[in-house]
C-alpha cells in the first residue's frame, strides 16, 4: 500500500497543501473550518506527522536552494544575480544546483536540498510548469516560491510573466501610432505564450472597437521556407499592412528580410513612404542593438526576482501563501 503523503491529505480535505502544511505546523491564519477539514482529513487517511523530521528540517541555516531549469539564457542568468543579491543582503547564502524538471530528477535535487537543511527553495523554470512539478515541491513541506516565464495558472507561490497583457501593451502602442492593418507571427498553435499575447493582441482591437479582421495572426512552425512564402504571401495580397508583430527575435528577422526582398523599407511612415514598422516581444535572450533595433518589451526580471525573495521570506516566517504574482514588460521604444 502507497504511502499517505501531504499531498494526499490536501486533495481530501479539498486544500492546498501549504495550507495542510501550516495546520500541521501550528502557523499561519487558518479558519477554524479549514483546520477542522484537514484534521478528518488526517483520520480518515491515517496520515502520520513526523514531529522529530520536522524538527530537524526546522533546524535551518542560513542557507536558500536555488534550482534552476538552465542557467544559459538572459531570463535565468539575470533572475540569479539578482535573487543572490536579494538574499544577501537578508543575510541568506545560496546553494543553485541546475537539472531537468523531471519527477525523478526534482525529487533528486529537493532530497538534497533537504539534508542541507536549506531555509527555503525558489525554483526558476525558464517553460511552463506542469501539475506534478507543483505536486513535488508542495510535498517537500519546505517554504518555497517558483518564477517562471509562463504557466502557473491556478497556483499560488508563483511568479510569472503576463504574456496575454503584454500583447494588449504591444498592440495598444501600435494602434496608438495609427497602424489599423497589423499582423502578429512568429509562434505556433501550441504555444501557450503566443497563444496568450494573440489573444491580447485582438482584445487591443476590440477595446477600440476596430474590426478584427484587420488583426491577421500567422503561426509558425519549424518550416522556415514555408514560414518565409505565408509571410511573402500575406504581405503581398494586403499592402495595408503597416507593422509587423513579432513573437520572437528570430521572427523579426525574418519578417525584417522579407519586408526589405519586397522592396518596402522598416520605419514609421507607413503613409508617404509606405514603410513596414516591425515591433517585438523581448524573449530570453537580449538581442544586440547592433544587429537591429526594433521597439520591444522588456520582462521585468529583477521585479519577479525581488517579489519572489519577498514571498518566499514570508513563507519562512509561516505567513500564508501569496496569490500567484503577474508582472508585465516594460515598452521600449
């Protein structure tokens, strides 16, 4: 017979398990009801507390774990700096450790976290997070806070970006210049990130009560020929068409060749000169001025670092779980 786990008992009194963890721990401000439901929850599954593990887990250091997915993109190396200077300054050390987000890999990495004593984890996921990952570190009965570009609908102790308000930013600045004609490419169909800022993308256009018709989407997939004749093809058969929005940087280039192979040039008269103006999302990696300068969306990283340093130290203290925590990029232009 399997283990009852905290994660059992959080699923039967209908919980999350940060909050079973609090009951069991004596902490945090939990109702009455909500203690009682997770108390027969207990009973009714004979789940066994061990008081003397807990004891030694609540010997901590002064030590944080700082897992992270990969280390070899702007997203993940600026999140580092920033949360080792945060913690610094709280008086915390860190111990990162890097792997896959697999169930035995994560397990792996928190056991050793474990007999390290850490005080907290923060996890940084440069994807989507899934329901086991959120199970597995819920289940470590440690203080611990994720950051991660995208996902996370639902959970708490989370710090994400907002892609859907990021395309309405993006759109809004292009309506504003007076661009009716745009389209948005450079991601594909199971995207969720890009399936999130088209669907702000076209909310821009409705809010201004324009026909979204005039709001024409291109997916990509790995096909850069076929990528490069839809995107030919569209700009060909609709010359009003005034600027381009970019998913990715590697889309802006292209969009940026074939604007240039048509005979039409980048910049912001779309009336006289009949330019094409491209705008981009900012993605992982920071792009070089040098190769091309485009409008763009910062993500702000050491915003989600701080406020993720903030959550996971009130956590330490047996604070409730925050809500999940959207930021938005910031217009650069």
């Amino acid at each position: 017979m399997a283990k009852v786990s905290i994660v059992d008992v959080a699923r039967v009194a209908g919980v999350s398990v940060s909050t079973v963890s609090l009951v069991l721990r004596k902490k945090g401000h939990i109702s009455q009801p909500t203690i009682e439901r997770v108390l027969r929850a207990i009973d009714e599954l004979g789940y066994i507390y061990n008081q003397s593990a807990a004891n030694l887990r609540s010997q901590k250091s002064n030590l944080i774990g700082l897992f992270f997915e990969q280390i070899d993109s702007d997203f993940s190396i600026k999140i580092l700096k920033t949360l080792i200077k945060a913690l610094d300054k709280e008086g915390f050390t860190v111990m990162v450790k890097t792997g896959q987000l697999q169930p035995s890999q994560l397990t792996s990495l928190l056991n050793e976290f474990k007999t390290q004593h850490v005080a907290g984890i923060i996890l940084v996921a440069s994807g989507a997070l899934d329901e086991p990952v959120a199970q597995l570190m819920a289940a470590t009965e440690l203080p611990y806070q994720i950051i991660a570009s995208q996902g996370g609908e639902g959970m708490s102790d989370i710090v994400v970006c907002d892609p859907y308000r990021d395309g309405l930013t993006l759109t809004r600045f292009l309506l504003d210049m007076g661009h009716v004609t745009t389209l948005f490419l450079g991601g594909g169909s199971r995207d969720p990130v890009f399936s999130k800022r088209a669907e702000g993308y076209r909310a821009a256009y409705r809010e201004r009560g324009m026909p979204e018709r005039k709001a024409l989407i291109i997916t990509f997939d790995t096909d850069l020929v076929g990528q490069r004749q839809r995107l030919e093809s569209a700009l060909r058969s609709d010359n009003s068409i005034s600027a381009l929005v970019c998913h990715t940087f590697a889309a802006a280039m292209l969009a940026t060749q074939c604007i240039l192979k048509l005979g039409y040039s980048i910049g912001k008269d779309f009336i006289l000169a009949q330019q094409k103006y491209v705008v981009c999302f900012q993605e992982m990696d920071r792009f070089s001025s040098e190769v091309i300068e485009l409008p763009h969306l910062l993500l702000p990283l050491e915003a989600m670092a701080h406020q993720a340093v903030h959550q996971l130290l009130e956590r330490i203290k047996g604070d409730s779980p925050q809500p999940l925590q959207a930021f938005v990029g910031d217009l650069i232009c």
